[in-house]
C-alpha cells in the first residue's frame, strides 16, 4: 500500500504541475489585436519564460517583432527559441548575467514608442532574475541584502517590498521606462493571493509599498544593521522624499498598461485535487496559502492528521462501517513556506517540511499508512537537484539504519541527506514552469 500511496502521490502531483504549463496558459490567453498599429517587443522573464516565450512567437509574425525578443530564465531552464534571444541568469540569488540582462530589457522598453506594444510575460523567480539595482547601490549590495532576507526566513512578500526599492525595474519601473507604450503582461502567479504588485517584484502594475515598509522589514527581522550601508542609506533618503517612491496606482503610466493572470498556485491544488478524486481518494484542501516556518506548518499539519483525520476518513460511512468501506483521504495544500537557517546542511523549504513532517507524525501517533509529498512545481527546492521530498511511516526507521539522526539533521537544515538516505527525495528535473509549492498527504486504514 505505501508503494501505491507514493505513485499516487507523484501522480497529484504531477496533475498540479501540469495545470500550470505556460505554453498553453499563454496559447490560451494571448490574443493579438489586428488594430495594432506599432510593433511588439516580446519580453519574458522567470523560470517559466521559455516556455511563454516560445508560444507568443508562434503567434506573433516576425514582421510585427520590434527585433529579437528577450526571454530570461534560470540556467536549467534555457532553451534555444526562434525570434528570441534567451539568457540564463542566477536564481535564488543575482547575478552579473542577470545584471545585464535587465540592463538589456530596460534599454530595449526604453525605446518603445506611443503605438507599440510591450508584451511581457512574467514568472515566478522573475525578481533573482533581473537584478538592476538603483544608482549607488551595487550588484553585490543587492545579492548581499538578498542573502540576508532570504536567511532569515523573510517571507517572499518582505523579501519583495525590499528589491522593490533597491531595483529600477521592479515595483513598475519597467510599466515607467516602457511609457508612453502600451504594456500587456501575462502573468504566470508563483504567490500566495495572486498579489500582482509581488509576482517578480511587480515590474508592470502599482506598487503600494514604501520606503518606510522597506526599512521596517529589515529592522523587524534584525537584520538592518548587517545590510550594506549604501542599502541603509538609499532606503532613508526615500523615506525622507529625497528619492522618488515607485509608481502608485494613480500614476499617469498606468493608463497605458494592462494585464492577465493566465496560472496560479490555486488552480494547480484543484487539478491537484480532481485528480486524487479521479484516483478514488476523499479530498479536503488544508489550505490554499500555507506559509509560516516549514517545521512548524510541517508539524501543524501531522497534528491535525493524526487528531481530526480519523473522523474525517469516515466520512458519510456508517459508524460501524468496514474499514474496506472507507475511501483514502487526500489532504492537499498549496503555497510557499520560509526556512530559518540555523546549521550548515544543504536543502530546501520542501525537503524540511517531509522531513519534520516525518517527525512530527511520529512524535503525535500518526498511525495507519501514509505518505506526505512536499514539491516545488518548479522542480528545484533551494540549492539542490531535488524539487522536495517525499516521506512515510518507514522514512525514520531507514534512515536511523544508515547511521543518521533525522531530529539532528533537521536542527542542521540537512534535510537533503536524510531523505536521501531513505530514498525519499522527490527529484523531476526542471520543469519549466513555477507556481510555488504543493504538499499532498495521502491516508489509508
């Protein structure tokens, strides 16, 4: 049964992946105008550019591209494109290819004239991928800030408000430099909500953030007084007026720019969940904006499975009901928890929630058989080749015969050698798109 568990477990998977392929996400939202009367600068950037990129040139005529388009995305994730230059750029952290890049992008929407059209097609890792700090403040200033953030468990939101105002691109710096042309983004959503104005830092639509939220997120997660000081220094001169905010919803440029959502986190959970129905499993979404530290929502999770489950497996069944009566359970969930970085291991948010799920299963008598999958649709969790990890009931026994202490290696952030002691890694290669992270519980009697 555990084997069949975890095949039905990739398979959900997979289904949610699926639902957010970009080639067909923007074959079915992309709609050329024959009003149009200027020309079309194709841009695209995010793990999923290639993909966007490559369907908008099949529907757009070479005649009608104001030169090559531009597509950047991580290195995994390049692929050659008729009509497009694509660039491979670092992610999670900048890069000088991904400086240039942006410089690159920033030139040619800079050139656009009143009757043509930026078309711009955004994923998720969009914000690592062009890095294009403001004067004064250097590409490894900004990697440097990045770091910090991203150590100290910011959540994407926070982590954003800061690129936001350290970036000339992003919080509607491209929607300012592309005017007074018109700009269509379609956006493939890798956050909590959909909140446009976050999704690769918001490089077309309004920003409501400031200067001050800037600060404020520094101060609050103890780190202001580490980050560089031409960072510190540019964030107070904003806060005082002495730098222009980025563009609020009122901005005249905004007249001119329009968008679409074409993917979401949320509509890959439901794919998620028809296709666990389509297997035979009773479904209940536990949340559709899991975030917090990946430990603990782990273990909030293995919590609530092993106290409220056990009604909820029964469902309609008679109380007396056989146990062969009973349908599996999947509980599904989408969204993108944080790591703290306490120790020197090596994993991703998804790897330390499999594996402190494990624990905490244990550790609150989860019982029957189950499997928990945690992955990022993306198909990479943090710096490794796994896109997560993949455990159940004989996950700890494993991984104590071959010599490893799974609580140990968690307070490490090594998850990725614990589970890969166990064979419990969820490794799919690059695949191409991003839209956060799906965790699937499966339980049988």
């Amino acid at each position: 049964m555990t084997t069949l568990l975890k095949q039905h477990a990739q398979s959900i998977f997979q289904a949610g992946v699926e639902a957010a392929d970009p080639y067909q996400a923007v074959k079915h939202c992309l709609k050329i105008e024959e009003s149009l009367t200027g020309k079309i600068h194709l841009i695209a950037f995010g793990k999923a550019a290639c993909a966007m990129a490559n369907a908008a040139q099949a529907m757009i005529t070479a005649a009608d591209l104001a030169g090559m388009g531009i597509a950047v995305t991580n290195y995994e994730n390049v692929t050659a494109i008729a009509n497009v230059e694509v660039i491979g750029a670092g992610h999670p952290l900048p890069d000088a290819a991904g400086f240039h890049a942006a410089q690159k992008i920033a030139q040619r929407v800079s050139q656009a004239q009143a009757d043509d059209l930026v078309l711009v097609l955004i994923s998720g890792g969009g914000s690592a991928l062009l890095p294009y700090p403001v004067d004064g403040v250097s590409l490894e200033e900004k990697i440097a800030t990045t770091d910090l953030l991203l150590a100290c468990g910011a959540t994407i939101n926070e982590i954003n408000c800061v690129r936001k105002h350290l970036s000339q691109l992003k919080g509607g710096g491209l929607a300012k430099l592309a005017a007074p042309a018109r700009v269509h983004a379609l956006i493939l959503s890798d956050v909590l909500g959909d909140d446009l104005s976050t999704i690769a830092s918001g490089t077309t639509v309004a920003d409501n953030s400031t200067y001050s939220d800037a600060i404020n997120v520094l101060k609050n997660k103890n780190v202001w007084s580490n980050a560089p000081e031409s960072v510190r220094q540019h964030l107070q001169q904003g806060a005082q007026g002495l730098i222009a905010e980025t563009p609020k919803a009122n901005h005249p440029i905004f007249t001119h720019t329009s968008y679409l959502l074409c993917a979401s986190n949320t509509v890959s959970v439901k794919a998620a969940q028809l296709a666990a129905e389509q297997l035979g499993y009773q479904t209940l979404i536990y949340s559709e904006q899991l975030c917090g530290i990946a430990k603990d929502e782990a273990e909030k999770l293995a919590i609530y499975a092993a106290h409220i489950v056990p009604t909820l497996q029964r469902g309609n069944a008679a109380v007396d009901a056989p146990a062969s009566s009973i349908k599996p359970l999947a509980l599904l969930a989408g969204g993108e928890t944080t790591v703290q970085l306490k120790g020197n291991g090596k994993g991703g948010r998804n790897q330390e929630f499999a594996l402190a799920f494990a624990l905490a299963a244990e550790k609150h008598g989860l019982t029957g058989q189950w499997t928990l999958l945690s992955g990022g649709t993306d198909g990479r969790d943090g710096p490794t080749d796994a896109a997560g990890g993949m455990v159940d009931a004989n996950s700890l026994p494993t991984m104590i015969s071959a010599g490893i202490n799974p609580s140990a290696y968690l307070d490490n952030n090594d998850a990725y050698h614990a589970l890969n002691s166990a064979n419990d890694l969820l490794i799919t290669g690059a695949t191409g798109t991003n839209v956060a992270d799906l965790q699937i519980l499966l339980l049988s009697h």
